[in-house]
C-alpha cells in the first residue's frame, strides 16, 4: 500500500512513523509537515530526523503550513517537549525538505496515482485543507483517508471539548471533514482508551535496539505529562493507534458512518467535533457526507503489534 502522511512530530507522531516503518507492505511515497506540537520548522527537522532514524531516508519530507487558516497556533509544548520530541537529543539530519510545499507534494502523489493513495493525517488539518483547493477532485484520487482527531462523545484534550488536531484549525477541519473523502475518524473516544500502561512501558523499555529506546526516552516523557492528567504512569498512543488502522481497518471492531461538524463560533465549543447520531436517512438531514467514527478499537492488539514493530 502506498501511504503519505501528514504530521506535525511529535512524540506519538513519532511512534506512528515507527510504526510504519516496520510494515513491510507499507511504502511511504511523502511526508508532509505542518505546525502544531511544535513550530513547523521543528516539526520537519524532526520528521527528518526520524525518517532517517527509522532506514526511511529516501521517503521526501515537504514542509506544510507554518500556521492555521483563520486563528494563531495553538503548540503543544508542554505534552511534546521544547524539540517536540520530549527533549530528547537524536542524530541531526544530513537530509533536507524537497522544495514542494506538503500540499503540493500531496497533490502530486495522489495524481500520479489515482484511486491507489491512502492518506494518514496526525496534525492540524491545515495541509489538507489547501491541497483540497489546489485539487478539488482529491477525495476521489484518495483510496483512503485516515484522521486523528476530534473527541465526539469524549471530553477534549485542549479544551473540555476540542481535541488538539482540530482545535489548531478548526476551518480546516470543517471542509476535509465535508469533503467526502472515504474517511476513518480515529478520536480521543478511542485513543483515550488505548493507553500504554506502566506494564507496556517496562516491557518496551526491555526491548534491545536503537529504535525502541529511543521510542522509551520519547515516551518517558510523554508519560510524564499524561500521568499527571491521568493520574497513574501512562500516555495516549493517539498517532499510532491511527496508523495502525491505516495498515488494518480490522482494527476498529464497532464504528458508525455518520456526518461531523466542527463548532466554529462557540465561545467555548470552538472546535468541538459534533457528530449527527441520530442515525436518520440523508434526505432527512443536510446532505452533509458521512465519515466513518471509530467507536471500539481492538486496544490490547494494536498495543502488542506497536511493541512489535519496535523490535
Ligand atoms: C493529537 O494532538 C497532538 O498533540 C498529538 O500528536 C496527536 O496527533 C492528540 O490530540
Ligand atoms: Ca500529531
């Protein structure tokens, strides 16, 4: 399968890009990077890094988006450390960014292969957004659109109801949202319940090799943040668990096909995904496309094939 994905690394960023990496019917044909756990110049540096970290240095990384449609960014700092990669120092990269912007290498990459590109989206929908008005047709070149992001029946992450990815740009999110891509919404209503627990953090930290121990600095650090949200040692494997149902939809054992908004004018909602559950025919509401919503995943699989991969 031919996959691009478009990041803003960032730690489970990072350990979705492992992921794949360890896929063999996986080939990266880009990367795009946008701004969101970090400034878009560290997030490419960093998507550098960890390509060639992972063996993946031929795969082209373009830079995207330095900051959302309409508002000012909103960076993650604090969960992804001042490098994004939880101030954990790896190898410079000897490569750079191609010239394309992440749009415009996406845009390609779909075009040069129609109905045959799956996209991973795991940062600020800004990217997609402006590839959709550079190709308007793209939701039909796309096989297959993967997004982390929201939280529908889930409480927020950034605020008590907007979910990072989304809350970076909200407008963004509206249109690829509407766009009627073939899309899998993989939302804090089920990567909230995909935790790496202490157990899985000791065993990934008894795995021998370069890239599972970096992976355990990453996320020794990560975990630091989420345990003091949590209140117990674990983190959120948001990026990986979308990934993961990239690779295998099989993944996600209950989902409904359902149209979903983005609250744009809420004093406090902006932001928030609202999903229509009420499970009525198209004719009786706006028409509006659905996208599938990933309501049960198959959590203790994914947590054991994300081991795996590290090996
Ligand atoms: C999402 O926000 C980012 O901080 C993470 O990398 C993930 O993509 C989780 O809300
Ligand atoms: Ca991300």
């Amino acid at each position: 399968m031919q996959v691009f994905v478009d990041c803003d690394p960032g730690i489970d960023d990072a350990l979705a890009l492992a992921y794949l990496a360890a896929q063999p019917e996986v080939r990266l044909v880009g990367v795009g990077t946008v701004y969101g756990n970090n400034a878009v110049d560290v997030t490419t540096n960093n998507a550098l890094r960890l390509l060639e970290l992972y063996g993946l240095q031929d795969v082209p990384v373009a830079a995207g988006a330095g900051r959302p449609l309409v508002q000012p960014p909103h960076l993650a700092k604090g969960v992804h450390g001042g490098n994004g990669l939880g101030d954990v120092s790896t190898p410079e990269p000897q490569g750079v960014p191609v010239a394309e912007s992440a749009a415009e290498l996406l845009v390609r990459s779909a075009r040069s292969a129609p109905g045959e590109l799956d996209v991973l989206a795991l940062g600020p929908l800004t990217n997609l957004a402006v590839a959709l008005s550079l190709e308007p047709e793209l939701p039909r070149l796309v096989r297959r659109l993967v997004v982390m992001g929201g939280a529908v029946q889930a409480p927020g992450n950034v605020t008590p109801w907007a979910e990072a990815n989304i809350n970076n740009d909200p407008e963004a999110a509206e249109t690829v949202l509407g766009a009627g891509f073939d899309l899998t919404l993989v939302a804090l209503d089920v990567t909230m319940r995909t935790l790496a627990d202490a157990v899985w953090l000791d065993e990934l930290a008894a795995v021998p090799g370069e890239r599972a121990a970096v992976s355990a600095r990453f996320l020794d650090f990560y975990a630091g943040w989420y345990g003091r949200v949590l209140g117990e040692r674990a983190c959120a494997m948001h990026d990986p668990l979308a990934a993961a149902i990239l690779v295998d939809p099989a993944l996600v054992t209950s989902s409904v096909d359902v149209p979903v908004r983005v609250e744009l004018r809420g004093q406090y909602t902006r932001g928030l995904t609202v999903a229509d559950l009420r499970g009525w025919p198209a004719d009786e509401t706006d028409g509006r496309p659905a996208v599938t919503l990933a309501t049960e995943v198959n959590s203790a699989e994914f947590l054991k094939r994300m081991l795996n991969a590290l090996r």
